[in-house]
C-alpha cells in the first residue's frame, strides 16, 4: 500500500510512476478523497470542541440560575453530539474509500527497472550454461516414453478436471527428490529457516501480500471463507503481520515447500499441455524480512540462491529484469529465472524473485524500530527456489535420451538412492 504523506508531498512524482503501471492521474482521486476525509475529521474536532465548551458552561448557567441559558446550552451539548457522530461516520467512511483506493493500485517500479509494455521488453542480465542440444529431435515431457507412465492427465481430469496431473513412480520421486534437494540446500547452506505453513488463510493475510482485493478471482476460496494460498509468500511474509520488530532479528529469511492453488482464471489457452501450468503444483518458497537499507542486496542475494540450484543440477538458464508492463502487482523490482526446456526450443520462467520495499509491510503494520527507537516498515522480499513442478520438466527434457529414457543429474543421488536414470520403461536405475 502507498504512504498518503508521500502523495500528498509530491503527487507528480506519483503520477508518473503509475503512469508508468499504465494507470493515469491517479493522485487527483485519491487526494480529493483525502481532503474529504481530512475536511471531516477537522469538522469533527471543531464540534467537540464546542460541545467541551458548552459542556463546561452548563454547570455555570445552572449555578446563576439562568434556567433559560441552561436549556440552550444543554440543548447545545445534545446536537453536537449527535453531530460530532454524523462526522465521525462520514471520516470514517471516506477513510474506507481511501484505504480501498490506495489498496488496488500496484506497487512504484524501482528507478532502474526498464519501461516496456510487456514481456518482450523485459532485459536480460545474466545467462548460465548452453541449451541442451541432441541429434534426435527433443520431446515435451509429457511424450518422453519413460516419462508417460507416471504422468497421468487422464486419470488426473477425471479426479478433478484440467490442468491437474498425477504423478507416481519414479517421476514422483523424482519431484519428491527435487523439493528435498532445494530444501537442504537453502537451509542448511543458504541460511533460511525451514517452515511449514498453512496452505488454508484468513482475507487478512491474502490482503496482506497483495493477492486480495484485487486478484480474488485468481485464487480458490473455502465455502468457509478461507482462502487456498497460491504460494507460500502469503504465509511465510505475514509471519511478522501486525509486529513491532527489533531491529537485531533482521534479515529473517524462510523458505517452505507447499502446495500451491491458482485458478488460472487470466490464462485460458494457455500452456494447456503438460504440467507447466496447473491449477494445483508445489514450489519451494523463500521469503526475506529486511532492514530498508538492506533489499537491495536481498535481491541479489535471493537471486543467486535460485540460480545456484539451477547451476547444481547443470541446467541453462537466462535472468532477466522484468520490464514495468510486466512486473507484478507488489513488486518494485523483479528478476525472472527462465530455464532452457528444448522440447519447447525456449527459455520458460521457473523463478520470480521480486523485492517489494515496504509496500507489503503498510499492508500487514509489519515494522521495526530504528537505532533512534522511531517505528519504520520493513522491506519484504520473496522468489521461488524453484517451483517444484516446472524443474521437474526441466530435468526431464534436458535429461531425455534417444531411446526415451532420462539421464538425471548426478547431485540428485542422495535423494534418489543413488539411482541416476529412468529407463525407457519408467522405472529408475
């Protein structure tokens, strides 16, 4: 959420960061809005004023005997109540319209993150590694012979319709092997706490990191109310919702492997093959709580987490800086990890990593006192490390072999038995 003092103090410079979000002149609603609200809790103040000083007069007039002063100011004391409740409620609901205001709109784009409409014009940084090449012509994952076996959309649609699979054997040991690799790499190398979150939330946490009110529809609802995560952002970045935070407990820095819910609902025709784009998938999460001075080198920190594991298990990918055309709604800054899949000839996006100044943490009153004692925001951050699923297809098709087997990455073995293939068969060896 944005700083209202900040917009106040300079709404052309706020305007030109919306602007460009592609979002117009969106100062004029909200300080009109806020003026309102001011104008009433002014109006407010007044009248109790008048109604403390009327107050006072009363005993005074009955104390003379002035029985005819007595009833006017009494009469006085009434009607400014009734008034000073009129225009607290009419603050307040200007202060509703406001907070809503403020909460749809998207996070500033940092100064360096480049202009653009839209993913074309996102700006490559860094690359890792040469794309995978064979003599044969590579598969999609889901036509890898010794894959097909244990990936099953059919039996998957009839349990729960599109865009959901199931996986057993040995490529559902292989994902499980996946998550675990990440996991003890970021914990017990990269310094994050292992945590396991609730995948079912209150609105509060949803609203919290920015998927509620706007993005409802991309996410699944309870017939209770709660809300299904779409990653475990949502938990691991309110676990400091509502704190006051000493200053010597930053960084904090989590990560949890979860199932992840999204309903898909802007994407319709869309990767409809494969298990690229599901309605239901694991990622590991990392989340960074920071001191404002120290995001920016979260970022980079973060970011070199995520290509490590790429790195460890020998697969190309390319970072990129997302332009503002696509950058995410809370974020100011995001590096995108795309890994190379050659049954699709392309780089796809396994990994967002985004810092989110204090634009969450207004959200969720998540703070920390400064070495003057005065309450500041902190800075949130979050990536994936990586999205379980997507690196599952990434090891398949780089991995796949002629015959229709799969060569695994060797730093897999402690979690895989040693085993180092699947045969063309489906079975590991």
């Amino acid at each position: 959420m944005h700083d209202i003092r900040a917009i106040r103090e300079n709404p052309a410079a706020f305007d030109a960061s919306m602007a460009l979000r592609g979002i117009s002149g969106a100062s004029s609603e909200i300080l009109a809005i806020d003026e309102a609200r001011r104008a009433q809790i002014l109006a407010s103040e007044t009248a109790q004023a008048e109604r403390n000083a009327a107050s006072k007069e009363v005993g005074a007039a009955k104390a003379r005997g002035d029985d005819a002063e007595f009833e006017r100011l009494r009469a006085l004391v009434g009607a400014k109540k009734d008034e000073i409740a009129a225009l607290e409620e009419k603050a307040k609901a200007e202060d509703a319209r406001l907070r809503d205001l403020l909460m749809s709109l998207p996070n500033i784009p940092m100064p360096d993150v480049p202009e653009g409409a839209d993913e074309t014009d996102n700006v490559e940084i860094g690359r890792w590694g040469e794309p995978t090449t064979f003599d044969f012509t590579a598969k999609e994952h889901y036509d890898i012979p010794g894959v097909k076996s244990g990936m099953d959309f059919e039996t998957a649609a009839k349990l729960s319709g599109s865009r959901f699979v199931l996986l057993s054997g040995a490529v559902a040991r292989l994902h499980r092997a996946l998550a675990q690799f990440m996991l003890d790499v970021h914990t017990t190398e990269n310094g994050l706490t292992e945590t396991m979150t609730p995948v079912l939330v209150r609105d509060e946490a949803m609203i919290g990191t920015g998927q509620l009110p706007k993005f409802a529809e991309d996410s699944y609802q309870t017939r209770e109310g709660m809300w299904l995560i779409p990653t475990s952002e949502v938990t691991l970045t309110n676990i400091v919702a509502g704190a006051m935070i000493d200053a010597d407990y930053l960084p904090r820095r989590y990560t949890s492997h979860t199932q992840c819910f999204r309903s898909e609902a802007g994407s319709a025709g869309r990767d409809t093959a494969g298990m690229l784009r599901q309605h239901q998938f694991e990622k590991v999460e990392m989340v960074s709580i920071t001191h404002p001075d120290k995001s920016e080198d979260e970022q980079k920190r973060m970011t070199r987490c995520a290509e490590d594991i790429l790195e460890r298990l020998g697969i190309a990918y390319r970072t990129v800086v997302l332009c503002t055309g696509d950058l995410g709604f809370g974020a100011r800054r995001t590096h995108d990890i795309e890994v190379w899949l050659p049954g699709q000839n392309a780089y796809r996006e396994i990994s967002s990593i985004s810092t989110c100044g204090d634009f969450q943490a207004r959200r969720m009153n998540a703070r920390f006192r400064d070495e003057n004692g005065k309450p500041q925001f902190v800075h949130t951050l979050n990536g994936s490390g990586l999205a379980v699923g997507r690196c599952l297809i990434a090891v398949l098709e780089n991995g796949q072999t002629e015959d229709g087997g799969v060569v695994l990455p060797q730093v897999l073995g402690p979690w895989l038995g040693g085993k180092s293939r699947i045969t063309p068969e489906g079975e590991l060896a």
